[in-house]
C-alpha cells in the first residue's frame, strides 16, 4: 500500500479490518462489535461528484479540526471519538500505522439518526434562495427585508434528509415527525449549543460561522455527536474582517472549488474533470489555513 492510496482517493486494505462504507471523504472499518475506524481520505467531493485529483492535507486536516472540537464540547454533548492514534487500532502494521499517522478517527459505535442537523446563523445559500421566493428557510417565517448574507436574529435549526445523492431539506416540524419528539428535542437544543459554542470560539479569531452540519448517533439509548463536528467540509466559514451584508464573503472552504468548476462547460455528473495543479494547491493552502486558525497549529501530521 503506498501513500498515494490514501492521498489520491483508493480505499486501501487495512490488515483484517473489514471495509464497511467507503464514502465521498471517508473510509469506515469494522474493528469489534463496539468500535469503527474512520479513515479520512483526500478525496474532494463538489456537486457531489467525487472529483479525478485529490487536495493534499485535507484528510488531515478535517481530522486534526473535527478531534479539537469533539475535545472542546464534550460539556455539551458526548461524542464517538476514542483516539486519533493509529497504535489504539488493533490490527494494523507499523507501515499502516505511520500512511495512516493523522488522518483516523477509532470511534465508538452508534446508530445514526436519519436526519443532518443544519444550524443557520445567517442568510446565505439555499436558505438566501427560499428567503428571496417565500420569505421562510425550511419553513421558517422570517423578517421581512432581511439582506444577502445577514446574520439572523437568532440561530436556527433547518434539517435535511440523508440521501446519498442530494439531501433534502426539512420543516422542523417534519424532522421531529422523522424521528420522533423524544430523539428531536435534545438534538435540536444540542445542535443550538454547539453552535452557540462554535460561534463563540471562532469569533475569538476573527471567524464568522455561517452555517453548519451536525451528525448525531444513538448508543445504548444515548445521545452522542459523531462524524465530524465544525470543520470547512460541514460548515461554511467566513473571515470577520471585510464582512458586509450584501456581499458573498470569500469561505475557508472548497468555495474556491466551486467557483472554478462553475467556468467549465460541466454538466455537474461523474466523472468531474481533472483539476489544474494551480487549483488543488490553492485549496489545499485554504484547508492548511483554516486549521491552523482554530488549532493553533499549522503542520497536520501528528
């Protein structure tokens, strides 16, 4: 197995570690009956097309960011995650050990809820495009006059379905309908508070969250935040300085992506079109520095 396995996108052979999932980012093993292995690759994903180049670091990344918020909010909710340790993984050989060194998450089992937690902060995306035609956000009445990407009175709660393809979105009141009152009610006011906490961490370093997805699992009849939590592939974050209503504030995220690939004469469907160099190091370089704004720490290796 050689690096550029997991830096190109292939989902490798771990040991005797069986192939559960393989994802659009993530690889999942089966370990014991109580644990899995995410493995974060580099695959970049837009349009949901997994794309031919993959962006150096980004595994690391994604890993390196979703462990310092799973260690920041364990007051609000527990989590899934065990170790980011390739030793704690039963198994695997040294040479695995050091490809996989940064980039795995050994997590707890648990069934996920078949609704993504999006919580909105401001007036932006699909939420800016329902606003324009109807003046709600996933059924949510807002006030009037409201501008292209304004922070919203308060935070709101705008779920979607789980689909491998588009996910869809809906009311609250539909998500509640989905999965019942008893699991809805301490997700959403768990989803409100980390994103309360995300807002509060981040503004602390010039950050504005826009918005973010939140995944949640049951385990034992427990109530645990799993995935990731809070990183630039679940989340769309915007530089404080320069931010004004009315304008798209540039992300640290794949954004940079997206605006490329909307020049092309690209009908949005596999396969995606090979990436230039110019490109995937300019994405890399924004993952590389969004990480090193919340971690305080630039190299992603460890």
């Amino acid at each position: 197995m050689k690096d550029t396995d997991v830096y190109l996108g292939r989902t490798p052979r771990l040991g005797r570690l069986v192939l559960r999932n393989a994802g659009k980012v993530r690889d999942i093993y089966e370990v014991d009956p109580e644990h899995l292995l995410f493995v974060t690759s580099d695959r970049v994903s837009a349009f949901d097309v997994i794309l031919p180049q993959g962006i150096p670091h980004k595994g690391r990344v994604l890993t390196r960011i979703a462990a310092h918020w799973f260690a920041r909010t364990q007051d609000v909710i527990p989590n899934h995650l065990v170790s980011t340790n390739p030793e704690d993984v039963p198994g695997l050989t040294a040479k695995e050990h050091e490809l996989l060194r940064g980039r795995i998450m050994l997590v707890q089992r648990a069934q996920p809820t078949t609704v993504e937690w999006v919580v909105r902060g401001y007036l932006a995306g699909s939420g800016w495009k329902e606003y324009q035609k109807t003046g709600t956000v996933c059924g949510i009445a807002l006030p009037q006059g409201l501008g292209f990407c304004q922070k919203l009175p308060r935070p709101i709660l705008t779920p979607t379905t789980k689909e491998d393809t588009h996910d869809l979105p809906l009311t609250p009141a539909e998500a509640r309908a989905r999965v019942g009152a008893p699991l809805f009610d301490p997700a959403e006011r768990a989803a409100l508070a980390l994103f309360a906490r995300g807002t509060q961490e981040l503004e602390k370093l010039g950050i504005l969250l826009a918005d973010t997805k939140f995944e949640f699992g049951l385990r034992a009849g427990k109530l645990l935040l799993i995935d990731e939590a809070l990183t630039p592939d679940s989340s769309r974050f915007w530089p404080a300085q320069g931010y004004k209503v009315g304008d798209n504030p540039p992300s640290y995220d794949k954004q940079v992506l997206r605006d490329y690939l909307e020049t092309l004469d690209w009908n949005k469907q596999a396969p995606g079109p090979d990436l230039p160099p110019a490109i995937v190091h300019k994405v890399s370089e924004r993952y590389l520095e969004i990480c090193a704004k919340i971690t305080g720490r630039a190299e992603v290796l460890a």
